[in-house]
C-alpha cells in the first residue's frame, strides 16, 4: 500500500481465504500457452522486434549455415522489406545497453544510500512482524482455550468446531502475510541490487552472454522494440530511462535521487 509515495505493509483483512486464492492460483498456472512452430529456434532477437511498417513480427532465420537474417514476416499485408543482419541489429543494442550504463562512482552511491534506506526499512518490518507474531500466538491461545473448554464440556462440540476453525483461519491469514512480507522486502532488495549491478555490467554481460542470457537482459532493460528498414526503435523500461538519460547528460551524481526513487517506485511490492 503507497501513501504519500511511501510503502506500508497491509493490515486489513483479506478478501478471501488462503486456500481459495491458492485454488485461483493452481487453476491459473495450470493454463499452457500453444507452442509456435519456430518457438524454439536459437536466435537473439526472435519474438522481440516487430515490422515498423505493418506490425507484424519480425522473424530470423540461417543462410549458408551461418548467417543470420532478419526479415518482416508480411502475414498481415503484402510490402517491401528487405532482408537485415543480425549483425546490424545487434550493433545497434550494444550501442542501446552501453546508453545505460552507470560509472563506478554513481553506482556505489545510489548502492550506499539503497543499503541504507533498506535497514531502515528491515526496522519498521521488524516492527510490524512482532504486531503479527502476536496475533498468531493470540489466536493459538484461543484455539487451546476453545479445546479446553470443549474437553471440560463446557461448550458444544458445535460451538467447538466453529470457533476453532475460525480462529485457525485467522491464524493462517497472519501466517500468510508474515512469510509474504519477510519473502518480498528481501526479494525487493535483492532486485534492486541486481538492476544497478546489471547497468553498471550490461555492455559486458550481454556481449559475453549466450543468447537465452542476452534475450532476458533484453527484455528486462528494454521494451516495444520495431524495425524501420535497419534502423531499431526501442523503448527504456523504468528505472533504465532515468539511467540513460543521466548518461547521455554526464550529470549522474546531482540526479541519484531520482534514480532511486524510480527504482522504489517501479520496484515497490509491499
């Protein structure tokens, strides 16, 4: 939950209980998506970069054994489009990953001032843990209370089961939400952390990486990617916009504030 651009864990009740969203969940993970007939074939860009004329995907294929062409696959209309090197393609996102990249100095700042405002946010999660610690052990007391009760027959056996699973299932909610939070805070840091190593590494990481490895660094710095004859047209996924125009003005270290926020804001989870 944000207020005022900063984040607290929830505290109302959930909508619907835990088994029913992890019914929802199974149900939706159990979906699988048709495999295409070229989904498989090794190349950096498939399935990445669209026509800029009509849309259509942009497929790649192997001439002579070894060279790799890209060309509009046309299905929706008719036009001419001339075959591209991958190579040529490819210079062009070397060009796009080094756009991002931080210099030494900056990065260990914005990776400083992040560590930082993680303690601080470990304390308020510690803080809002023991609130949740002590409803768990409150509803545990009521359901030994409640069995008590029953074995001394002084409640019906009803009675018994009706009050015990509702406190069973309050108990499992603040279970839930205890694991959620300690699982997510740490994820959030550990993603964050990983985004400013990747932008400081990215020109390196993708020219040294295999192409499984190059297709998700793509993917996690940029969007929207369309051909207009060799020219490539992309667009900066947050918070890499923020980076990239903090490079092309050489003005990083007045602007990593910025950086940072767009970090949290992109990247909030809680």
């Amino acid at each position: 939950m944000r207020i005022k651009e900063e984040l607290y864990p929830h505290s109302y009740e959930p909508i619907i209980t835990r088994e029913l969203f992890e019914q929802v969940k199974s149900v939706r993970e159990g979906y699988k998506v048709r495999p295409h007939r070229w989904g498989g074939l090794p190349f950096v860009y498939r399935g990445l970069i669209t026509c800029g004329e009509c849309g259509c995907r942009i497929t790649f294929e192997t001439k002579k054994g070894k060279y790799v062409y890209g060309h509009c696959t046309q299905s929706r209309e008719k036009h001419s489009f001339k075959y591209i090197s991958e190579h040529v393609i490819t210079d062009q996102v070397v060009a796009i990953v080094k756009s991002i990249q931080i210099p030494q100095d900056a990065y260990e700042e914005v990776s400083t001032a992040m560590r930082v405002a993680h303690e601080d946010k470990k304390k308020i999660r510690a803080h809002f843990l023991s609130s949740v610690e002590i409803e768990i052990l409150k509803y545990q007391n009521r359901m030994d209370k409640v069995y008590e009760d029953y074995l001394d027959e002084k409640i019906t056996e009803d009675l018994y089961k009706r009050k015990s699973d509702e406190y069973c299932e309050k108990q499992k909610n603040h279970q839930y939400q205890r694991d959620n939070i300690e699982l997510v805070d740490d994820q959030y840091f550990a993603t964050v952390s990983h985004l400013l190593k990747l932008a400081k590494d990215a020109p390196t990481h993708f020219e040294n990486a295999k192409i499984e490895e190059k297709r998700e660094i793509l993917k996690t710095l940029l969007s929207n990617f369309t051909l207009n004859g060799n020219q490539l047209r992309w667009e900066y996924k947050k918070p890499f916009d923020t980076m990239a125009f903090c490079t092309k003005n050489s003005d990083w270290l007045p602007t990593i504030e910025a950086v940072i926020t767009a970090i949290k804001q992109d990247l909030a989870v809680v």
